[in-house]
C-alpha cells in the first residue's frame, strides 16, 4: 500500500467550488431541433459554472457545451464539453456534486444539438 500525503496552505489562495459554497440557479433544457440554444446569458465580469446537466434523449441526439459571445454563443465559439451521445431515451446525470465544466468571464453557455429526437431536462449552474 502506498502512501497518501495531504498538506493544507493557509495563504487564502485556494480556490473553493462555486457549486458546493453557492446558491445554484437552474435553466431548462427543452431543445426539439438540430441548433444552438443558449441556455445562460453572458453577464459581464461573471463567470458561469456548470454544476450539472440532467437529460432525457430522443431518437439519435446529441447534445454538447459550449461558450461564447453574440446571439447564441455565435462569436467566439469554443467547446466546453465533449459530445454527449447516449442510447434513445437514455437519462444522463452529470455532475451536481461540483462543478463540471466552467466558462471564462463574460462568455454565455450554449448547447449545441444534433438529432431529431428532443432532448429535455435541466442544466444547474452558478454565475458569479
């Protein structure tokens, strides 16, 4: 068996949660065509923490995150999340225990969706 060492820093530089310490907001997920949705407005000097995404999918959707500025994340557009590709009619759980995923300060978070099917829950986020 190995050894596990565990040192604590005083300084106040350490970094906590934003999704364990903060009250969380939520959005709904109701997307039934192919397209970029956004699910948080961009607020100036805030960041956005993803704290969790809970999914049903239709037939042969797929579903990502992603940033940016402009009408739904259309200016500078950068991924946040790898491509989600369940089974049809699949529920995806992730996160909620902490965050996941953040995006940088005065960027919206958008989904991005392919398929026919619909996807349908809600995404779980601080903004701050």
């Amino acid at each position: 068996a190995g050894t596990l060492t565990v040192s604590f820093s005083p300084s106040g530089t350490e970094s906590l949660d934003p999704c364990l310490l903060s009250p969380k907001q939520s959005v709904a997920i109701s997307i039934t065509t192919a397209t970029t949705t956004q699910l948080v407005a961009l607020s100036t000097g805030k960041k956005v923490y993803v704290c969790g995404i809970d999914a049903t999918f239709g037939a042969s959707s797929t579903l990502a995150l992603e940033y940016g500025t402009g009408s739904a994340c259309g200016t500078g557009t950068t991924a946040l999340s790898g491509v989600l590709t369940p089974a049809t009619g699949a529920f995806v759980n992730i996160g909620n225990y902490g965050s996941a995923t953040s995006a940088p300060v005065s960027n919206a978070v958008c989904a991005l969706s392919t398929g026919t099917g619909g996807i349908y829950g809600l995404l779980t986020y601080v903004q701050q």
